[in-house]
C-alpha cells in the first residue's frame, strides 16, 4: 500500500472512525456511553491486529512490537478509570515505545537497524549476514543508534503531550456521556497530529540511515546511488573490503 493511502487509512481508523462512535453510537442506538467508548476504543487496536495478522502477514520484531503495543491498548480498554490514571492509561502505549526504542540501544540492538532491514529486504543468508556486517560500521551503526534514539524522543514528547492533553480537557467521570466528548476531543488532536508526527519522525531516522548506508557503499559510473541496485552496489562493497 502507498505511503499517502496508508497514512489516511491510519487516520480514518485511529481517529475519524472512533470519533464519531464516541459522539454518534450511544445517541443513535440507545446502548450506554461504556459500551460507546469500549467500541471506539477497540477499533484501531482491531485494525493494526487484522492488518499485521491478516493483511501484511508479516511476523518479525517490527509486527511483533507493533502487535504487542495494540494488545496492551486493547486491555487497557477494560480498565475503567477516569481522571490523571485515564490520562496514565491512554499514554501507556507511548511510554511502552520508549522503553522498547530506549532499551534497544542500552542491549546493543537499536531498533532501526530492524527498520532498515525490513526497507533493504535481504532474501537470502548471505545478504542477512552482508547486511549485518554494513550495519556494523561505525558511521552506520552510529546513524542506527541516532535514529533509534529520535524515535524514543518522538515517543516521549508525544507521552507527555498525550498525558497533559487528557489531564487537562478529559474531566468528566467515566461512563457519563461527557467524558465519551471529551475523549473524542482529544482523539481528534492526538491521532491525527501524532500518525503525522510519527511519519516525519520515522523519515528523519530512515534519512539518517540511507545517508550513512550510501555513504559508505561505492558509486557506479555515471549512475546516482539511488538509481543503482542496492544490492549490486554491496556486492562492490564487499569485493572491495576482501584482502587482494
């Protein structure tokens, strides 16, 4: 799927969906405002779950994290509370992103170095292990670490935010009608804001990335990097590296 129709496709389930089930669904068919928000609430964690088991069927640490992130989303569903520990539970997934991003560089495994290799797709052993030996070099792996730790801030500052926001305009006790509002107030900041803000933060670590990457792979003659074959170019790389 586009990059442009995946990025609507996130907002319309994360957020357009969800809003208007909290503001519409218990009005127009008489349930109550607990039901009303558990639905809302459960449509975004259903969509990343259908879209990583169902659709992309593509199972790594990636989808693994992504998977696990929903999975908490949609038990805390459950968890009814309202005031400063709703504001706690609606930023738990944000927190969660930051320890996984921030760990990953403390054991030696920054995340974005999964990142790539999903972007580079090694589809044999010996790619996996050329790749591994690119991603080793200082200058790439430093760019690794350095877009691993951007994600881990993007994710702590949207915490904050996130936890600030809810704090302060989500004041009414759960189940009451109002709070279902005020839910859907914030979700109109945050999930549209946040999947565009987690685009640019995601492109910055990705440029980094490719930066340091074609930086150290050769240029073929006559030709940019990008338009070479990636993989042609590792190849020179690795002959070049090889004792004559």
């Amino acid at each position: 799927m586009k990059g442009f129709n995946k990025l609507i496709l996130d907002i319309v389930m994360g957020a357009v969906v969800p809003i208007l089930i909290l503001n519409n669904f218990a009005r127009l068919t008489g349930a109550s405002d607990i039901l009303a928000y558990i639905l809302a609430a459960m449509v975004p964690v259903t969509y990343v779950l259908v879209d990583t088991f169902f659709i992309s069927r593509r199972f790594n640490v990636i989808t693994s994290y992504v998977a696990l992130a929903s999975i908490l989303s949609g038990a805390l569903v459950f968890w009814f509370v309202d005031g400063a520990r709703y504001a706690l539970k609606d930023s738990a997934a944000l927190i969660v992103s930051v320890l996984v991003f921030g760990g990953s560089i403390l054991i030696g495994k920054p995340m974005m170095q999964f990142f790539a290799a999903q972007l580079f797709q090694p589809d044999t052993p010996a790619k996996v292990s050329s790749l591994k030996a690119l991603f080793a070099k200082p200058g790439v792996r430093g760019n690794l670490i350095l877009g691993t730790a951007i994600l881990a801030l993007y994710n702590g500052i949207a915490g904050v935010v996130n936890f600030v926001l809810n704090l302060n305009i989500v004041t009414a006790p759960f189940g009451d009608a109002l709070f279902n509002q005020q839910v859907a107030e914030v979700n109109g900041i945050t999930r549209i804001i946040f999947t565009i803000a987690s685009f640019a933060a995601f492109g910055l670590a990705f440029w980094l990335v490719y930066r340091a990457v074609f930086a150290v792979l050769p240029k073929e003659d006559g030709k940019s990097q990008f338009e070479s074959d990636f993989w042609e170019l590792m190849h020179q790389f690795e002959q070049g590296q090889q004792p004559n």
